[in-house]
C-alpha cells in the first residue's frame, strides 16, 4: 500500500438511512487488540511460551478528534451516547477496506479554548463481530 491521506481515513455511524460520515473529525485511529491464551506447561519445548491459537478476545478501538461541524452527525453522537446505545459503524481505510461493525461509544470528551473553537475527543470500543471488506 503507497501512503495515504490522513483525511481519507472515515468513520461512519448508522444513521437510519445509511452511514452518515462523522464530520468534522481532524484525527482519526483504529486498534486491533487480541488477547492471548497461555497454554505452556512443563514439558514446553525448551520452556517457551505457548499460546492456543484462536482463542483469545479480540476487540478493536477507534477514537477521533475534532470540531463539532454538522448538527446532524453529531447530535447523532450525542444521542447515542447519553443512551447507551450499540450502533453500527464503518472505518473505511482508502486502498485498504471497510471494517464495520457494532460499537459503543465509551467517551466522549468536549474541550474548548477562549479564543478557539470547540472541540471533541471520542472512544469507541467493539461490541460483537466486526467484518472486513477489502478495498
């Protein structure tokens, strides 16, 4: 893969209709994580770790910086997460694929300067199976 745009990396929330793009977002992260499952035991050849393929959890993380730009998409955010709720969401990584998928919104920060604008920070954490689509 040859370098890409920062600004080409998308996350989108279900909005009823489709996927609207989180707006105004000037940074954007996706994490795999995948826990590991310690297998070794005495007769472990040369006393190295094992580890049991497949069975660990794995999870995926997305957090995003930014300014509040489109009433929508973040009154969407909003919403979600004061209720709680498990959304469908979509980061699509250009000339790499789509990975979509429940998540919840585990924070979500608003800081602002006196002379600039408002801004946000917000967390995602995966909340059921994630598929992924190439590109």
């Amino acid at each position: 893969m040859t370098a890409q745009k920062g600004k080409d990396l998308l996350i989108k929330i279900a909005d009823g209709a489709g996927f609207s793009t989180v707006a105004g977002l000037r940074t954007r992260r996706i994490a795999f994580n995948a826990e590991t499952v310690d297998i070794t035991h005495a007769e472990s050849a040369g006393r190295w770790r094992e580890l049991l393929a497949g069975a660990g959890i794995r999870r995926a993380s997305i957090s995003g910086r930014g300014l509040f730009k489109d009433a929508a998409s973040d009154a969407l955010m909003r919403e979600t997460f004061f209720d709680g709720s498990i959304v469908s969401f979509q980061v699509v990584v250009p000339d790499f694929g789509t990975v979509a998928g429940p998540f919840q919104i585990t924070s979500l920060e608003i800081a602002g300067e006196h002379n600039g604008e408002v801004t946000y920070d917000m967390s995602l954490e995966s909340a059921g199976e994630l598929t992924f689509t190439v590109a």
